[in-house]
C-alpha cells in the first residue's frame, strides 16, 4: 500500500524510472558541448547542478535565459488520449528550442541545458511510452545543436498543475540555457541597430510555441476538434505539434564568416508585432514576406480571425529575424540557403514611429505592449 505521501499525490516509485531515463539520456549528451571548448564534469550529472568548464584560448562570455513552454503539450496530451500517440519527442524539442532560440539571439551558442518538469501527479511519469518519447527528443536535440543536458527537475505539484479538461494529465515544461560567447566580440546587444538596416526573416516550422491558447480555444469549438483534417491532409493537432524550427547553425555559421549583424530577434510572442522590439523610434517597413503555414491560413481563412489578430499572435511563418546592413544582405542569403534554410529579405529599418508597416496586407502593427 502506498505510503502516505504517495497518497497525498508525491509517489517517488512512480517518479524514479522517469528520473533514471533522464539521467541516463543526459549521460549520453555530456560530450556534445566540446566542440566549443566545454568540459561537462560527468562524476556531477544528477538533479542538483552540473559542473563545466571552458577550456579554450578565447577571451569568452557566459549567457543564460530559461523560458516556459506555456500551454503546448496540453495539444500533445488530448492527441495520446485520442490518437495513442505521444508527440513528447516533438514536445521535448520545443521545450530546449524556446530556450535556445533566445540564447543565440545574443550571439551565444548552447553548451548546456537543464530541464524543469512539474506535474500533476505522479503517475504522469511512471508512462514509459511518453518519458521514453521524452528522453529521446531531449536527446536527439542536444544532438543537433551541440549542448550537454547534465541535470534537471522532476516534479509533482497536484495542488498547483491541474489541466482543463478533457485532458487528464499534464506537465508544465521549462528550461534554462547556457551559452557561450567565444570570442567575446561575437556579443550581439542590438544596440548597433539602426536606420537603413535590412530585415532577413527566417522561416519557422510552424506555430513553434506561439498563439498556442488561440489555437486550443478554437480548436475545441470544432466537431472534430484536434482531429480537424486541413487541406495538407495533415490534422490540426498533427500541424500544431510541429516541433520547432532550431536557428543554430544558421547563426552559428554567419558568426563564424564574421556577418556583421546589429541585431537578431526570434520570432515569438506578438507575432509579427514583436519586429518592433527595440524600443527606440524605427519603423520597421515590411515589404514582402515568406511563405504562410497551412494552420495559420486555416485560422485566417476558415475560423475567420481577423487578420491584424493573426499578425499579433503567430509567427505567421517566420521563425526568426536578422537586421543587417545593407552590405551583408547577399552573404546572409548565401549562407543561409547553404545550411538549409530559407531566408528572405523582407524590409528595412527607418527613422520613424515605433511600428510596423505590414505592406503586403497594408496593416500597420503596434509595438509589443501596445
């Protein structure tokens, strides 16, 4: 019988299979980081903290940033409960991206990660189908973009997370990030932004974590639901789960071609609006833009949300952004089509109200928090 902890919704023999796969995953990420000259301690690679060092001749800076997944994997739960399917080695790939996007945007490349999950209830963890997932992607993404996962959180708080129905479980994802600038001169403030910069937007995924209680909402106003077919025969629980777009070698690459970039801005919350983010007097004049995700014209075009709406909470297919001068436009480009991604050069920077001038839909946009 279960003893009375267990009882009032902490069961450490649910929880402790979860925290071996994680550990033993995080083991298998320990050496990614050197290629950047990080040393993880692997004699230190448990819940209470990691342990590295940089062992290179460049002067350096550290960077960190942690962030929240928000409401995501409430899609992914209400899918496995009607579809059988997890998507947790998406979802684990959207957890470290949303922290990771943020940390390059200071010219910082990811040397560890460290994951923080809070759930519901025990019994959460002790589904080997989902951790499995979960641990997987964790892996694979630490992979791709070259960061250790030396420690992490595991958590049952009953009495704070509790899902809105119909879905019964659930875990709220964070993480935090650290990053490495080596050389130091590679800091990217955003400070250097100015009048006549050129503004090179890179396409998302997808949704990547962005207008996510949007698409919930009105999703669930649907006969189908999550289960809603688009017109790319994809579900729309299947085109939200999407994992998310990593910009590292993109960034990575242009550093290391020493690209003279002012400023870099991931393409997350208020949407096209966020193209604002500098908080002195520059419009931003977007001329043209990239290709529309099929769940974003879907919002736009059958649920009838207005589209100024759209612009202020999706990405609207642009995962992240690069302001530039004019000179660096080609190479970016260049670069960018070399390492798989596709780039456009969308607008410009001018001395003006702080705002965005959407030219293609002729919509002008507030500035975050307007």
């Amino acid at each position: 019988m279960p003893n009375e902890y267990a009882q009032a919704g902490v069961d450490y023999t649910q929880m402790e299979p979860f925290k071996m796969a994680m550990v033993e995953a995080g083991r298998k990420t320990l050496h990614f980081p050197e290629k950047r000259g990080v040393f993880i301690n692997a004699d230190v690679t448990h819940a209470h903290g990691a342990v590295f060092e940089y062992t290179g001749s460049n002067n350096h800076l550290w960077c960190k940033t942690q962030e929240d997944l928000g409401n995501k994997n409430w899609i992914a739960e209400w899918m496995y409960q009607n579809t059988g399917k997890t998507y947790y080695d998406s979802i684990a790939v959207d957890t470290a991206l949303i922290v990771v996007n943020d940390v390059i945007a200071q010219g910082a490349m990811p040397v560890v990660f460290n994951d923080q999950i809070e759930a519901s209830d025990s019994s959460w963890y002790s589904d080997k189908k989902r951790a499995g997932d979960l641990a997987s992607g964790f892996l694979k993404i630490c992979e791709e973009v070259g960061m250790a996962l030396p420690a992490g959180e595991s958590a049952s708080v009953k009495y704070l997370i509790n899902p809105a129905p119909p879905v019964k479980q659930a875990a709220s994802l964070s993480g935090s990030v650290t990053g490495i600038i080596a050389p130091k001169e590679r800091l990217i403030t955003g400070r250097d932004l100015q009048a006549g910069d050129h503004i090179i937007a890179v396409a998302s995924s997808g949704l990547h974590a962005n207008g996510i209680s949007l698409v919930i909402k009105k999703a669930m106003e649907l006969p189908e639901q999550f289960l809603t077919k688009l017109l790319n025969g994809n579900s729309l629980g299947e085109e939200a789960l999407i994992p998310t777009r990593s910009y590292v070698k993109l960034i990575e690459t242009l550093l290391e071609n020493q690209i003279e970039i002012h400023a870099l801005l991931p393409g997350t919350g208020d949407g096209v609006g966020k193209i604002a983010f500098d908080k002195r007097a520059f419009t931003y004049r977007i001329h043209s833009w990239l290709k529309i995700p099929p769940l974003m014209e879907y919002f736009h075009q059958a649920l009838n949300i207005p589209l100024p709406d759209c612009l202020k909470t999706f990405n609207w297919g642009v995962g992240y952004y690069i302001f530039t001068p004019a000179k660096e436009v080609d190479r970016i480009l260049k670069l960018g089509k070399e390492t798989g991604y596709e780039l456009s050069d969308v607008g410009t920077v001018e001395a003006g109200k702080r705002q965005v001038i959407f030219e293609p839909e002729n919509i002008t946009l507030k500035p975050p928090g307007e």
